[in-house]
C-alpha cells in the first residue's frame, strides 16, 4: 500500500509540474558578444573561441533551453560574414580582421544540432558604445557620416532618414539569405534615452521638415520607429515567410516610449511576432515596477509574449539593494517563471544573460526547479 500511495504521489506531482511547465514553452537565453560579454574572449585564438561557443550553446541545452538569442550586429560590426559591416572588434581585438571561421554558421549549426532554435539578435540603431573606438574604414560612419548623430559621446543611425531603414533592411535580408537562422531579434536600441527632455544634442531638423508630413516632432519620430521595426517585419518574411521576427522592449511600456517607440503600435499594426519585455525588477519592490505589476501592461496586445529574465541581479551589486533583495536567493527567479506561466498570452521568458545562468549553482538550480 505505501508502495502504491509513493506512486500515486510521484504522478501527481509529475502532473503538476507538467501543468506549470508547458510543453511548447519558449525557455531562451541571449549571447551577448558585445565587448564579450557571454562571448568571446578575443584574448583567445579562433580555435578556443570556436571551441567555447560550441560548448556553451551545448551548456544552454543541457540546461534546459530551447533557443539561442545570438547577438551577431551590437555597434554595426558583424559576427559573421558580412558584405555590409566590418567585421567585429570583439573576435580579434581589431575591427574588420577576419577570424579563421563564422561564428554565426557555428552557433546556428550547434544550436540545431542539439535541437535548438536561433534568432540573430541586432542592435538597430547603435553605431557604437563611445565615439572615441578605432573604427575600420569601412564603418557606416565613414560611409555614410551623414545618417550618425553623436549624444552624449555615443553615436547612433538616424532613424530619421529613410535610407536607415533600407541599410537595416539589407542587414537583415542578408543574414536571413544566408544563414539557417529560426528569427530575427532586435533590442531596444531605438532614439537615445533623454532625447524627449532636451533634443538640443540632436539635430534633425532639415530631415523632419523634409519627411515630417504635418505631424508634431513626438509623432514623427514615433513613426520613424515604427517604419524601421515594420521594414525589417516585411523583410524577415519575404525572405523566408516561416521565420519569426521579434522585439524586446524596455520592461516598462513608459520606459520604452521615452526612445519614441511604442510596442502596442507594432501589434496593432501586426509587424512583430513578438516581444520580450526586459522586465528586470523584483516580485516584491512594492512599487510601480514590481514585477508582477509590469507584467500586466503586456497583457492584451494580440501576440505572443516572452518575459526578459534578469538572471545578471543575482549579484551583490544588486540585491543588496533593498527594493531587489529578493534576488539574493534562487527562488526569485522560479517565482517569477511560474508567474508567467500563469498569465495569459506569455508563453515563455528569455534570461538575460548566458553567463549568468551556467555557472554551476544557478544551472543546477534552473534544471531541478524550474525546467
């Protein structure tokens, strides 16, 4: 008898766990190559780099994730072989040296290979992180000067100028025709954060009264937002109409209006896939940023939601911070995860970042506890 009730309890529970965990349930996690962060070290030579981006993917699915967030284009360099774009500084510590292999063909054949999707991920409109980097010659801002503005020491494409929008869409028509990715994945890298206080660093005034129509500034700008994340939606499904193309906004609808872009505008529009909100705060803030809170004002849009994870707070740095001390402990994170599995129109969450969630403690922990 005791034999049987053990049993009994051990499909229960296994029920409830499938119930919690849904079976087609998007489990993602981004690669940030940016200054390597994930990956490369750019210290090590192609074969060492090569090797550890075969094993990370490898690690990520052994952890239980089932799609890769490759970040391929972070400041208009490329992580694989581009006709476009120089290739990235962050392989070889040099802009435009050519490493001995692709990195993107590598990561699309491990992922695959261990029955994972991929999306390349591209920052949109950042040229790059300080306006002081060694750029190599061919570098969009030699190019073309004339579509990058500087702020604040950063530099940015204008989204302002249409031809932007047509560079964007060449990126990606060239990614999506010559590798085997799943989707295309772009973060919010969109106007500068502050623009909308003070735009006095920002001069696009012979651009807006060339293409402004009649609309305010605010308007024109949101639309120019919206021409970009629709032209590169239009350009992912001519070239291969299965593939998916998605967004990942600031956690905050608020947050991410402030970069003049608005993600109910895109689904009403029914130019994205869907969306990964980086809803980076703490279940238990007790203020308008709490997580569950935020996860409300993603409800409703009509497509398919992906919840931003902030694996990176479990940190010191962070979670000595009263409002996020709830990220000292592991369980922060399930609580969260069951939340979404729990609301409707989320089907799944992305962790920000890979190296993060590979350390050991935290592998193990998401394997037995949350996948």
């Amino acid at each position: 008898m005791k034999s049987l009730r053990g049993i009994l309890t051990a499909l229960l529970f296994f029920c409830l766990t499938a119930a919690a965990a849904p079976r087609n349930e998007l489990r993602g996690a981004w690669i940030a190559t940016v200054e390597g962060l994930d990956w490369p070290d750019k210290e090590l030579n192609h074969f060492a780099q090569r090797s550890n981006l075969i094993k990370m993917i490898e690690q990520l699915a052994k952890t239980g994730c089932n799609t890769v967030f490759f970040q391929v284009v972070s400041e208009m360099d490329a992580m694989y072989s581009s006709d476009l774009l120089p290739w990235s500084r962050h392989l070889t510590g040099v802009e435009g040296i050519a490493p001995y292999f692709d990195p993107l063909a590598i990561a699309t054949l491990a992922a695959h290979e261990h029955g994972m999707k991929i999306h390349a991920w591209i920052n949109p409109l950042r040229v790059s992180r300080s306006d002081t980097i060694t750029r190599a010659s061919d570098c969009i801002k030699f190019i073309h000067p004339e579509w990058v503005k500087d702020y604040k020491g950063k530099e940015y494409l204008d989204p302002g100028n249409p031809e932007v929008a047509r560079f964007l869409s060449e990126i990606t028509r060239e990614i999506m025709e010559r590798y085997d990715v799943d989707g295309l994945h772009i973060d919010d890298y969109f106007y500068p954060d502050g623009l909308q206080d003070d735009d006095s660093l920002w001069d696009d005034a012979v651009l807006y009264k060339e293409y402004g129509g009649g609309r305010s500034l605010k308007e024109w700008r949101f639309s120019n937002i919206d021409r970009v994340v629709k032209t590169l939606y239009e350009t992912v499904h001519a070239v291969r109409p299965d593939a998916e193309f998605g967004v990942s906004p600031a956690g905050r609808i608020a947050n991410t209006s402030r970069l003049y872009a608005d993600p109910r505008r895109w689904a009403r529009g029914g130019y994205v896939d869907y969306l990964v909100p980086q809803i980076y705060w703490s279940m238990d803030r007790g203020d308008f940023a709490a997580f569950p809170r935020v996860l409300k004002e993603w409800q409703g849009l009509g497509v398919d939601i992906y919840v931003g994870i902030a694996a990176y707070k479990h940190d010191p740095f962070y979670y000595r911070r009263k409002k996020e001390a709830g990220y000292r402990n592991f369980l922060e994170f399930k609580r969260e995860i069951d939340l979404c599995r729990s609301t409707k129109g989320v089907f799944g969450h992305v962790w920000f970042r890979t190296q993060y969630i590979l350390k050991d403690d935290f592998r193990r922990y998401i394997r037995n506890n949350i996948y």
